[in-house]
C-alpha cells in the first residue's frame, strides 16, 4: 500500500523542525490576508525561513491563498504570488479562480492544490480543477467515506482529506462581534486565534460549544467537536488517499506536537501491518483522548454520517 502524506499546521517557524521529528511530511502555513483559518500567521520572512527549513529535513511546504477574494486584493496577488513561487513553495492552496489565473501569469510552474473546504464534494469538481491545472483537490469536510473512496476511484488528480481537528461551520466577511459589542456601547476587543482565551457560542439545549473568532477575514464560528480518525484509517490507505491533514487551528504547539506522533505511528503501521494496527489503534485513539481538552468531544465528522444541507 502507498503511504499518505502526513500533512500540518504549525502555529509558527519555531514548530517547524519539533514537527519534522515528529513525523510531518508537510505543513500549510500563510499570511491570514490571503489565508483562511490558519493555526498560525506566517510573514514573508516567517515563509521563507519555514520553506528553508523543511526543505533541509526532506518535508514539502504549501502556502495558502485561499481567501475570498474583492478586487481590490487581485493587485496583490501578483506580488505574493511571485514571492511564494520565488521562496520555493512546494504548492499554494487556492479556492478562488483568480489565483490560479494570476499564477499561471507570474509563476507557471508552481503547483496548485484546489480545495473551497465547501464544493469538493464530486469527482467531476475535482477532475474541473484538476484540467485547469491543480494538482490536488481538498475535499470538502461534510462528505461520507464511501464518498471520498468513490471520488478517489475517479479523480485525475491528488486527494487530500482532513483526518484530525475542528472544522469550520461559519463564515462572515463582518466583524459581527465586534459590530455587536460595539452596538451594545461596550468597549471590547475581540480575541482572535493567536490569544490563550477564546469567545464561544454556549448552546446549552445540546450543550456544546462553538469556538469562535475574527480576524482579517472576518468571523469564523467553529465546530464543537474535533474529528479524529486515527482509529480509522485502513480504508482510506487502502483507497490510496493521498494526504492525511491535522489542523491544528486554536490548538497549541504541545497537542499539534502529539497528535502528529501518534498519527505518524498509526499510518507507519497500518501500511506495514494492519493486522496489527487493527489490534493497536484503540490505544492510539486513548493517547489523543487523554490530551483532549475536557470541553471538545472527539467524534468522526460526517465520515459516516448522512449530510443535511
């Protein structure tokens, strides 16, 4: 059976090499103005450095420049674009059509991986991109795993899943929170992603709560469980899934650490002997269940739950 990419979050360049040792094959780092929901914000500078160092250990980095995009950010995009392709990125993630039109301006020869988090949810989408010239495809977080085997079977191009992490239900261009907080005359300053102390949404009918956060995209409200696969992975080797993500957004260094240790056990041994990773995987789902904050159920996403739009 093929390996699948082992691909992460660092929240910052000082994550870069722990990360490397603990088995990430490649990261997604970027600036949150042209990045979406980032576990960290990258500068130029902090690109580069990252870029440099992963390339000195072997590992792969993907930018990303997947924002909703007005137009009077297209300009900008010709320069960043330049720079990643300039810095030896080894990919940049995009959703919006005008990157991959601006890149195939100033960079041709950088790889694209296509993925809204939303509409990859068909063979046909994937395969679209994939003849426009994206090398990979995101699958969206909200389609069963028969689905995503289906569409493995059919893609002319690389898929990637999310594996681990919290998933992203809510998207607003506004500031709602603050916009909120300023109509009620409280001087509040909302906390964003990088601050230990986070806002949430209390359901208290079903007792959840939703993490939620703004930052130069807007509001984000995210969901109250994280997935975690890692007790469930044999099928998706076996359909030869090529990149298994951890997101590691509004998690710190410590856990994203641990989390890709095990999951790097898991893979390493279900492509090795999966008689035996059918007999250890429980453990490795107790390991992550024993650093899981007490607040955040794990659960298996829609993996094997029906999608109600």
């Amino acid at each position: 059976m093929k390996k699948p990419e082992l691909l992460v979050t660092p929240k910052s360049v000082e994550d870069i090499l722990p990360l490397c040792e603990a088995g990430a094959d490649a990261f997604v780092i970027g600036e949150e103005r042209y990045g979406l929901r980032l576990a960290g914000e990258f500068s130029r500078e902090d690109v580069a450095k990252a870029i440099e160092l992963a390339h000195s250990k072997g590992k792969k980095v993907y930018v990303a420049v997947n924002a909703i995009f007005h137009n009077e950010k297209i300009e900008e995009l010709y320069d960043y674009l330049k720079f990643v392709d300039e810095a030896n990125a080894d990919a940049v993630i995009f959703g919006d059509p005008a990157v991959l039109m601006v890149a195939k301006e100033v960079a041709p020869e950088l790889k694209l991986h296509w993925g809204t988090e939303t509409t990859g949810t068909n063979w046909y989408h994937c395969n679209y991109w994939g003849r426009k010239g994206a090398k990979r495809a995101i699958l969206a977080r909200e389609i069963s795993m028969d689905a995503v085997i289906e569409m493995k079977e059919h893609a002319e191009v690389e898929i990637e899943i999310q594996v681990h992490g919290m998933t992203a239900m809510f998207q607003s261009k506004r500031s709602l929170l603050g916009n909120y907080f300023e109509y009620q005359g409280k001087a509040l300053e909302i906390e964003n992603r990088k601050e230990n102390s986070n806002m949430f949404l209390h359901d208290k009918e079903r007792e959840n709560k939703y993490p939620i956060f703004e930052d130069a995209n807007g509001t984000h409200i995210m969901s109250p469980n994280d997935i975690c696969m890692i007790d469930e992975l044999q099928e998706f080797i076996e359909a030869g899934i090529d990149s298994f993500k951890i997101d590691g957004v509004l998690k710190s260094s410590e856990y994203i650490e641990t989390v890709t240790k095990l999951y790097r056990k898991a893979i390493d041994l279900c492509v090795e002997d999966p008689d035996q990773y059918e007999d250890e995987k429980d453990e490795f789902l107790a390991e992550i269940e024993k650093i899981q904050p007490p607040n955040r159920r794990l659960d298996t996403g829609f993996f094997f739950k029906e999608t109600v739009y």
